[in-house]
C-alpha cells in the first residue's frame, strides 16, 4: 500500500491519465474478455499519451545535462 501511495506522488503529474485509461480499459472489456478492435485503438492511443507524458520530464532532464555538460 505505501508503494502505491508513493507512486502516485510521484507521478502525480500522470495520475489523470492513468486513470482515464484505467477507466477506460474496465468499459471496454467485454464479457467474454475481449476487446474490440475500435476500443483497442482507443486504449493504446490513451497508452501512449501516459508513456509521451512520462517521457517529457526525462527528456527535458536530458537535455539540459547535455548543455551542462557542453559548458
């Protein structure tokens, strides 16, 4: 419980959007549990918005060491 509680703080700028694909992966399973190929499309496009939204902070982080760096 507190490695989960730590994650969301410190993620907290991404906790919207996992839980919008939370959300929206439990909708989209069927009962039989599959998906559609339409819903499947909507949860990875809603995947790789979390992962970009990860990214950012990490390549700004690069970024700037790189020009530290070159100093």
């Amino acid at each position: 419980m507190f490695k989960a509680i730590r994650l969301a703080i410190r993620y907290q700028h991404v906790l919207p959007l996992a839980i919008d694909l939370i959300k929206e992966t439990e909708i989209s399973v069927r009962d039989d549990g599959t998906i559609t190929k339409e819903e499947r499309s909507k949860l990875l496009k809603r995947f790789w918005a979390l992962v970009k939204a990860l990214q950012d902070p990490q390549k700004e982080k690069f970024i700037l060491e790189k020009v530290k760096a070159k100093k």
